[in-house]
C-alpha cells in the first residue's frame, strides 16, 4: 500500500485526516487461480460481451490477502483492515 493512500486515511474514531499511519502490513494468505480469460487482442473500449466466443486463454492469477494495522497519531486509536490483491503473471 502506497504511503499516498495512508496519508488520506482518515481515523474512524475522531475523523482527523493526516494523522493516520500505517503500523504494519502482514500476509495472511496467498492462492494461486489458473483460469481462462479473455484474450487481449480486442479493443480495450469494447465491453467483455462483444467478444468472440472461445476466444480466451489460459492466465494464472495470484491473490495475496494482506492485514494493514493502523495507528492515529491524534488520538491513539488501533484498528485493522483486510485487503485482497491481484496479480496476472505475463507470458
């Protein structure tokens, strides 16, 4: 996580902004999926309906799950969140 995106967090507990800090990250889990998708070939503006049918292939994603702690540097307040990251591996 970016510190840009910590740096706008805002404390649910007294709602200052600026003050928050990201204490830790920590891994939780990973899974790798292997899928078929749509193949990238096609242009980006056209909706996933007008593709060709059988047009896909095969893609391997991983998807981490990541606990944030963070700290308000105002008021003292902890809290955690979850987040899921994706990743396509390039051929």
């Amino acid at each position: 996580m970016s510190k840009i995106e910590t740096f706008f967090r805002s404390c649910p507990s007294c709602g200052k902004r600026f003050e928050v800090r990201l204490v830790s990250k920590t891994l939780i889990g990973s899974q790798r999926i292997e899928e078929n998708l749509p193949m990238d070939n096609y242009p980006s503006e056209l909706p996933d309906y007008f593709l060709p049918l059988g047009e896909t292939e095969p893609a391997v994603i991983d998807e981490e799950d990541f606990q944030y702690a963070y700290k308000c540097m105002h008021c003292g307040h902890e809290w955690m969140e979850k987040r899921e990251k994706f990743s396509r591996e390039k051929d």
